[in-house]
C-alpha cells in the first residue's frame, strides 16, 4: 500500500491523472509505472497516450 496521496504502481491498463494539491499542475500515471507532472492537460494526454515512447 502507497502512502497518502502517493500514486501506486497500476498495471490494469488503466492511466490515471491526480491534481498536485496546492498547485495547477496534474500528475500522470502511465500503466506501466512512469510518471511526469503538467500544467497542460493536452500534453499530459499526448505524453500517455504515445506509450510506450514516453520521452522525457
């Protein structure tokens, strides 16, 4: 179990986006565990949807 507000590692197939308290940034979570924080949601989206070649 992760602690508070800590994403865990997914491997469902799901991608998942959490809101950085205190900030207008989102957090992505790719299914396969790598993780970036945005301010634009249309980036988040091209950055998990161009799995597995995320980037940095």
């Amino acid at each position: 179990m992760s602690a508070v507000g800590a994403p865990a590692r997914v491997d469902d197939g799901v991608y998942r986006i959490h809101w950085v308290p205190g900030t207008d940034r989102l957090l992505a979570v790719c299914f396969c565990g790598e993780e970036r924080e945005f301010e634009d949601p249309v980036e988040l989206w091209d950055w998990l949807l161009a799995h597995p070649e995320h980037g940095a």
